[in-house]
DNA sequence: CATGGCTGACTGAGCGCTCACTCCGGGTTG
DNA sequence: CAACCCGGAGTGAGCGCTCAGTCAGCCATG
C-alpha cells in the first residue's frame, strides 16, 4: 500500500511465530518447550513453522541473536552519552538493568539456553558475548584510568554488575514491587559503589 | 566391618547415579538430558535407576534440595560467627560464593531447572529459597539498625548480592583466574560497598 | 491460472519407564 | 555342613507414547 510500512500477511505469522517461541522458552526452556507449543501459541497449525523457520533451533538463534544485538548496541551508545566516565557507567548500567527486567523472557533465553544452541550458532553468539564483556570492561578501565573509580581490576567488577542485570532474567517479575526504571536507577547507584566512583 | 562406615554395594550405586545426574543435569539442563546420559555416566543399565529411585524427576529433586539445605545451613552458620554485622556479611558472602564457584554445577541446577520440578516438589523448594532470602535480609537489616550499614532498604542489596553468588552458576568454570576462594574474598569486599559499610 | 501461504495427516526416531528374568550373598533347616 | 530358599540388586528387551519435521494438496490473491 503506502509504503513497506504495512506488514505483509506472511511477515505478520512469521513474527507471531517468534513472539510465542520467546514467551514459550522463556517459560519451559528450549528443550521443555514443543514447537506444537509455538504454533498453538501463535494460531497456526504445526506445520506453518517450517514454512517461515528453518527448525525449532533457527527460532531460538534468531531471538538470541537480537537480544545480544541489542544489548551491544545499549553498550556502545551508553558510553558516547558523556565524556565522564561516571555518568557512562550509570547511563550503561540503567539501560542494561531496565531492558533486562523489562524484557525479562528474553533474558532468559539470551542468557540461560545458549547450550541448545547449534555449535556454528554457539560460536556467533559466544562472540557477540564477548564484544559486550570488552565494552564494559574497557568502560570500567577507562575510568580507573581517568581516577574516576578507585579499584585495581576492571574485569571484577565487570563480572559483578554484568551479573546484577543478567541474574534479574531469573527472578525478576512484572508485578515485582519497583518498576524497571526504578530498578535501573537504584543498580546503577550500587555499580558505582562496587567501582568505588570517587565524589568530585 | 568397624562401623557402618562401609558403603553398601546399593548406596554406592544410588550415589553414582546421583554424581552422574548432578553433572548431566548441570551441562544439558534437565530436559536435554536422556536417562541414559545418567545411566551410563554411572556404569549401570538404564533399568537400574528405578531400583534407587522413583523417577528422573525425583533425581532433580534430591540434589535440589540437598543443595538449598546446604546453603541455607551455611547462611544460619555465617550469622553466628560474630556479632558485628560486617563481619557476618562478609563471612556469609565469601562461603556462599566460593560454594557457587566450587560446585557450580550443583548450583547451576539448584537456581536454574526449578521449573522442572513436580508442583509439590517445587512448592517445597521454595520455601528453601524463602528462608534462605530471609536470612540474608534479615542479617542485612539488623546492620542497618546497627548504624554499620548506611542504606535505606536491606532488600534491594539483598538481591543485588544474591545475584553476585548465584549467576556464578552461569559463568564460573574451573579454569578461572581466581580459586572459589580468592572469589569470596573479593565478592566480600563489594557486598560491604553495596551495602556502604561503615569503617568504625 | 500461477504463485505461495497454509494445512491435515503422517512418519521415523527416540524417550521414560516397565517387566520378566538372572545372579548372588546369607539365613534356615534336617 | 550340605541343601535349600529367599530377597533384593541388577539387566536386556521393548512398550507406549511423544515429538520435530515432511509432504501432497487446498485456497485466496493478483
């Protein structure tokens, strides 16, 4: 019609598809889940996967895939926000917090059922992964440079914040008592602590 | 002979089984385990894991529950080692964490294959994890009221610090630069800035 | 009438669990 | 103390069922 804007029939099923694979291996996990799961999810028959997917496999790539993408993406734009490395720190871990309790199911996935994955898959996304890692890191080293943050190791740290978002996938509900943002604002404030950010 | 120190030749083959299903359980998740993955890991046949126990799923439960027992003991233990808050914080951190890192693959199935677990089995699970939670934030909270701990609300650094021990299960592997313990140690130290642990 | 999204019916493989059976150590009996 | 029996650990074979994936054809659209 007007433009590409309007989505196509077959694009509309297609992404139905992956919007009931990610609540259903969010749910039951990728071995848990039966792709009858899916379809009857998504209001097709059994068959109409394999029209748009390769295999149930190709599903839980395709979702992991964007999930990192989009956690890379958060990274990278979080630290051009500002020149202090303070208000990188905060503006990354704000973001990461919030997305992963927002979207908490597809944390799950992108966090939790790399194992199912096919190994060339495993090798795509385990690079991707690292990318993220180094981004957070390298932000951490950078403001121990610049005597922002008073600690002797960037990769500990790290470790510790990154693990504060990814574990929210796991316990982190919707009618859990602070909102997502609220919880970004207070995690960013508990990773400044944890690099020892000085005041001035 | 002595005492009943002896294994028997049963409880030596229901313990195999058990070792086996904990490190399949821990690298394929329950559902992508085959009861013969555990079988013949344990040297048996497939029919002999129905002589020791009910059921896959009664496998699962066994360690989970032997592992949340466990931490829950250790979490009762750290809080009476001192009288001073800081201390109990950092000794119930630096256990909990070097005991995710060091068996991290029980860990991995006690916090990431819940769902799997039979309703009944699951409700009783959680009641672990309830009181273990409890005791974290409870130890927390009287640090507050100690004037040793300068935060408003114990829940929030209780979860924070809950995620640091738990996502090790993700990501620790035995090739890691720091021993279990030497990750306790440092852990401990966050945990009393997450929680913005006075000097005095 | 050609294209392609979509389906009902189907299949081969594999899974948890069972069953009829064997083997063996130790107590009981004449 | 030999002969017998019994209970329980352990097994080979396979049953009943589920599941991911296939395929021939239907039907709406342009």
């Amino acid at each position: 019609m007007t433009a590409g804007a309007e989505p196509s029939r077959t694009e509309a099923t297609r992404h139905r598809l992956l919007e009931a694979a990610t609540q259903a291996f969010a749910e039951r996990g990728f071995h848990g889940t039966k792709t009858r799961d899916i379809t009857n999810a998504a209001g097709t028959s059994s068959a109409a996967l394999y029209v748009h997917h390769k295999s149930k496999e190709e599903l839980l790539f395709l979702i992991s895939k964007a999930g990192h993408e989009t956690t890379l993406a958060m990274m990278q734009q979080g630290r051009q926000a500002s020149d202090d490395p303070r208000e990188q720190l905060r503006t990354v871990v704000k973001d990461f917090v919030a997305d992963h309790a927002r979207n908490h199911g597809r944390a799950r996935i992108v966090n939790y059922e790399m194992a199912a994955l096919d190994p060339e898959h495993f090798d795509e996304i385990t690079s991707l992964r690292h990318r993220i890692d180094v981004e957070l890191i390298d932000l951490i080293a950078s403001g121990i440079k610049a005597k922002a943050f008073d600690i002797p190791d960037p990769r500990i740290a790290a470790s510790a914040i990154l693990s504060l978002g990814i574990d929210l996938a796991r316990w982190f509900t919707d009618d859990f008592r602070l909102a997502p943002d609220e919880l970004g604002e207070e995690y960013a404030e508990l990773a400044l602590r944890i690099v020892r950010a000085r005041a001035d």
